[in-house]
C-alpha cells in the first residue's frame, strides 16, 4: 500500500510539471492502460489561435476568393457586406486600453478571428469596429452549428436585418438559389481550413414581431428561409507543435488515436493527415470508407440503451468503425458519449478497449464520466467539463496527455518492479521451515525473516517508485486489466522460479560451504531439544550466513527488477538512475551488517558474528544472480515481462 500510495504521489508531482493536473490519483494508472485516445480537435490537436485567411462571396454569377491580408479597408461591396455582417453577428468582445494599440479581443477563437478580419476589411481600429448589440439572439451550439442575431436599422420599409452565421451545409440551406460554391469549398476544407458562412435576410414593418422568440429555425416567430448569401470566411487554426510526434509515439506504443469533432469532415480529415491520425491510404476500400465517418452516419446505428439491444447489422458497424475509424466529424456530445461506448464494448475483438475522452463544453460532461479517463481542458473549459473530469490539461495540449500517458504508464510499471522484488525473497524464506523434515537444521529463524521484509526490504520495495522509464516503456501495447493482471503469471513465474530460484540456490550453497560442522549435525539429525552449546552455535552460525547471503540476493533481485528488458551495464545499459533506490539499497547493507556486528541485536536476531572470508564470498550471490539476469536480458527472449 505505501508504494502505490507513493508511486502514484510521485507519478501526480512529475504529471503537474508536465501541465496535467490529477484529481483522483487512480486515474494515473488507468491513464497508462489506456489503448483508445478519443481527441477534440480545436485548442487539442491545433493551436486554438485562428485567424482568417480567405474570404469567398457572391460576384454575380462568379465566385470571387480573395486572400484576407490584400483587403485593408478596400474591395468589392460584397466583402464590405460580408465584414460588416461578420461584426454584427459576433460574441467577441473587445477590451479597450488608452491606446488602440493596446486594444484585445475576447471571445472564441472562431469570433476573434472574424471580428478582427471584418475590422481589417473595413479599414477599422478593433475599438471603432465594436457594434452595437442585437436586439434578438439565437447562440451557436453544437446540435445548431449556427448562430442567428437580429439587428435594428433606421429604415422604416425593412426595420430590422437578421444575420445567421455557421457551417457552410447549414447556412446555405436557409438561402435562396445562388451560384455553386462547392468545388472553392471543397478546395479550402481540404487545405485544412475552418469554413463559416454567412447571410442576411431583411425583414418588413409585417414581419417584425413585438417580441422576438425562438431557439431553432423551426419555432421562430419571424420568418428564417430566403436568406441572401454574403460570404464565406476561411479560417486556419493550424495543428500545434509537437502533436504529430505524440501521435507517432502513441502508434509506437499501441495506442490508436482518433479525432472527435463538430468540423466538417473534409477539413477533419486534412487536418488527420496533418498530424498523422489518419494512416496513408494502403487499406482496402472497405476500411477506408469508414476512415472518416460523420454525426449523420452513425444516427441510423445509435443504441437505446446498450449496444446488447442492436441488430447484427449495427453490431456489425459499430465493429467496423471502432477498427477502422479514426475520425468522427460532425459529432454532438450525445455522439461522442455513442462513441466511447462502442470503443468499451467492441474494442480489442470484444475485451473492451479502455479510452481516454477529451472535452470542454457543458455538453461533453456524459461523455468524460463515460470514458475510463476523462481529460478536461483548463483553457477553454468549462467548470462543468472540469468536474466531472479525472484529469485536467493546464495547457490544452494533447502532447501533454501523451506525457500524462506516459507516467502512467510508468507508476503502473514501477508498482509491478516493486512486487516482482518483494516476491524473490519469499521461496527461500519459506524453503528452510521445509528442509527441516528432512533432518537439516533451521537455515532462517522467523525473526530473521521479519527483518528481512519490514527492516529492509519494505524501504527497498517503496524505493522503486522512484524508478524512471525504461526505454521500450512507450514501444510495446499498454496493459489491459482484465487480461494483463498486475501480478501476472509472467510476474509471479520471475520472482518464485527464476529469481526466487536462484536465491534459494546460492543460500544453500554457501549455507553448506562456509558454516563450520554442519554436515556432522545433519549426519546426526538430533531433535532441536536435545542441541548443546556448540550445536547452537553451529545453528546460528548458519542462520547468519544463510540470512547473509540473503540479504545479498535481494540486492541483486532489487538491482534486476529495475529494468524488465533493458540491460543494466554497458551499450544501451539502463544504468542505476534511481538514487533514491540506490541509497536504500546501501541503508540495507549497513543495516544487516549491523544486526550481525552489534551484540545485542545479535543476540536478539539469533546470528553470530562471522569471519571476514564468510563475509565476502557470498557476494559470488549477487555477482552472479546479476551476470544470469543480464544474460537474459541482452541474449533472452524479449517478450518476457513486457507487459
């Protein structure tokens, strides 16, 4: 208990440098078994810093696309309308210093980006480009995927002008006939970029009500259909530094990365490719039609309940999806819990994957309680998202929640290295009680054994939780816990009939070879009782080198468990970083050489002082238990104990 207590503080203290923040200090283990990691893709994987860089509107029957930086306060009247429209229809907020140069915006970085590329195109300072508020308002969200403002004008025939603002598929349902926009569309999507349109539709003195009510386009109480089409801005929010590298390295470590997101799935898929979720097109047809899926694609598949329920066919797609896809785009939160499900339920040929679920939104909370690790964003969350999270990202950085994966998956590996070696020494504890039916005297005395495990080997064993990754740590599939148990037989098969083994062989050996008329006592098999003076000693004398050797042979064992597959000394040698271990591994030596040196304690741990030359040849114990393990590990098999 004290180990995992203190592997998983350690493993927390190291996380928080790392910008990760643990609530609840069991997630870290769960965090480093995880084999699923579903990902948002605004502010995760990009940077969250948008900004527009085309601009498409209406010429006649032409198509005009303009590069945003050329418009600085000029161009046709279509831009100046889709600007103006792109101020009117914006949550942004501007916050003024006593100079315009120190003016910011504040709102989502979707408005941010078009309230200060609709300043730029009117040729405003960010304080001068600040509208006035609309007098109706229907938010974006993410089942919408638009946002609609009603604005006042000083013009009697057409009093008030309604401005709706959203995804392309959205916005151009509500227009009336105009020219095709597809192909520049689908151009820009595939570039990567965030496409937002725009239109206006103007309402008469008969439309305007005396209140404005709704909150979606079917129950308003004005009309919502014929729009006019201004535009469309084109918005880069590119992938953040260091994002691809985590994603190899999450493929590198067994880890399937998948993109969870409301954007359009063209420009989900560029970005995929970007930063290497999406796999280079070598599959078959039939794996690539479900490399991308969307929110519509999976409505006709979605459970009541439990996936128990569905027909084959949807039992069928969903195993389909959860091998296959590795981006949903178009998603609502109901999707994204969906999703987490099918990844827990079909994943791994039916064992269940254990998934990491990322969010921000109010929305996504079903969805982080769902997944085995919930990771909520500290930026752009909110403090509904961050509650029912397990793990919070100070940063918004899914580089970091790879780092995150990673020190979980060591705590989880440490605590496993601190039972492997608290394992070794417990066969040939217990050989001794054993030997004594067959007439051979007590090797260990049970107080000896007490000081092996609480005197020594317990600050030896809390030690390992200080032990650093291992460098095939992120190159081998992560631990599942219904299949790969923490004390597995791999474990159990290196402390009892390997280490355990040796150990055992070594004690004896030198139990025979350096304790003085041992063989005399084991020809005469005497009863305990009837044991005399110089029998005691030659009793004792062999407790003490047997424990001795012991002691030693845990040194070994704790020296061997550092590392499960990497060599310790020379090319490619692990070394002995933990100094932490290595110091009670020194506090171990001097403690037992004490017990056997000092009177009284020897006394009380029934030993007998020993001679120099019964000191040191016993070191041939952890000098060769060292030489075998190192041998296994460069010449081994090197599957064994990677789990």
């Amino acid at each position: 208990l004290p180990t995992v207590t203190l592997s998983l503080m350690i493993a927390s203290k190291r996380m928080s440098r790392l910008q990760v923040v643990v609530k609840k200090l069991d997630a870290i283990e769960s965090l480093g078994c995880v084999s699923t990691f579903c990902s948002d893709k605004t502010g995760t994987l990009t940077t969250g810093v948008m900004e527009v860089r085309e601009v498409l509107v209406p010429a006649g029957t032409e198509v005009l696309q303009v590069n945003a930086k050329e418009l600085q306060g000029q161009g046709a009247a279509g831009i100046q309308a889709l600007a103006k429209a792109g101020l009117l229809n914006n949550k942004a907020q501007v916050l003024s210093g006593p100079r315009d140069a120190t003016c910011d915006v504040f709102g989502s970085p979707t408005e941010v980006a078009i309230f200060k590329a609709g300043a730029a195109m009117l040729g405003l300072s960010l304080r001068d480009a600040a509208q006035e508020q609309a007098c109706f308002e229907i938010p974006f969200n993410s089942e919408n995927k638009w946002m609609l403002t009603v604005h006042r004008r000083s013009d009697q025939e057409f009093p008030c002008n309604v401005i709706i603002k959203g995804a392309p598929e959205k916005i151009l349902h509500v227009c009336n006939a105009c020219i095709n926009f597809d192909a520049q569309l689908r151009e820009l999507m595939t570039r990567g970029l965030r496409v937002i349109g725009l239109a206006s539709r103007k309402l008469t003195a008969e439309e305007v009500p005396d209140t404005f009510e709704g909150v979606s386009l079917s129950d308003c109480n004005f009309p919502v259909s014929g729009f006019d089409l201004l535009g469309f801005f084109a918005i880069e929010d590119p992938p953040r530094d260091g994002v691809m590298e985590a994603v190899l390295k999450c493929k590198d470590a067994g880890v399937k990365v998948v993109m969870v997101t409301g954007d359009h799935p063209t420009t989900a898929r560029a970005i995929a490719k970007r930063v290497s979720i999406l796999p280079q097109p070598k599959q078959a047809a039939a794996e690539l039609d479900f490399q991308v899926l969307q929110g519509c694609d999976l409505d006709s598949h979605l459970p009541e309940e439990d996936f128990d329920e569905l027909s084959a066919s949807s039992k069928a797609f969903w195993q389909e999806a959860v091998q296959h896809t590795r981006v949903f785009a178009r998603v609502s939160p109901l999707h994204k819990r969906i999703i987490v499900q099918a990844y827990q339920c079909f994943g791994q040929a039916g064992l269940g994957d254990i998934v990491a679920m990322t969010g921000d939104g109010v929305n996504d909370a079903p969805a982080l309680k769902q997944a085995e690790v919930g990771i909520a964003m500290g930026i752009r969350g909110t403090s509904v998202a961050q509650d029912a999270a397990d793990i919070i990202l100070l940063d918004d950085n899914f580089s970091s929640a790879i780092d995150g994966m990673e020190q979980g998956r060591l705590a989880g590996e440490n605590l496993q290295k601190s039972i492997m070696y608290t394992l070794c020494s417990k066969l040939p504890q217990v050989v001794p009680a054993l030997m004594e039916v067959f007439g051979i005297p007590l090797a260990l005395a049970a107080v000896q054994v007490l000081l092996i495990d609480i005197g020594t080997d317990i600050w030896t064993a809390v030690a390992f939780a200080a032990q650093k990754p291992e460098v095939s740590l992120m190159n081998r599939p992560p631990r599942h816990p219904q299949r790969d148990w923490m004390v597995g037989r791999e474990i159990l098969a290196f402390s009892y009939c390997y280490i355990g083994v040796l150990q055992c062989c070594f004690c004896w050996l030198m139990y025979f070879m350096l304790t003085p008329g041992i063989g005399r006592m084991v020809k005469e098999y005497e009863p305990v009782s009837d044991y005399g003076h110089q029998d005691r000693v030659v009793e004792r004398t062999g407790m003490t080198v047997y424990y001795w050797t012991l002691v030693l042979g845990q040194v070994a064992a704790a020296l061997s468990s550092t590392t499960k597959s990497q060599p310790l000394f020379g090319d490619g040698g692990y070394g002995l970083p933990n100094h932490l271990l290595n110091v009670t591994v020194v506090l171990e030596l001097i403690l037992s050489l004490a017990v056997m040196h000092v009177e009284w304690t020897r006394k009380s741990f029934e030993m007998e002082l020993l001679p120099a030359w019964s000191l040191i040849i016993p070191c041939i114990a952890l000098i060769g238990i060292l030489a075998i393990d190192e041998c296994r590990k460069r010449f081994g098999p090197k599957q064994f104990l990677r789990r």
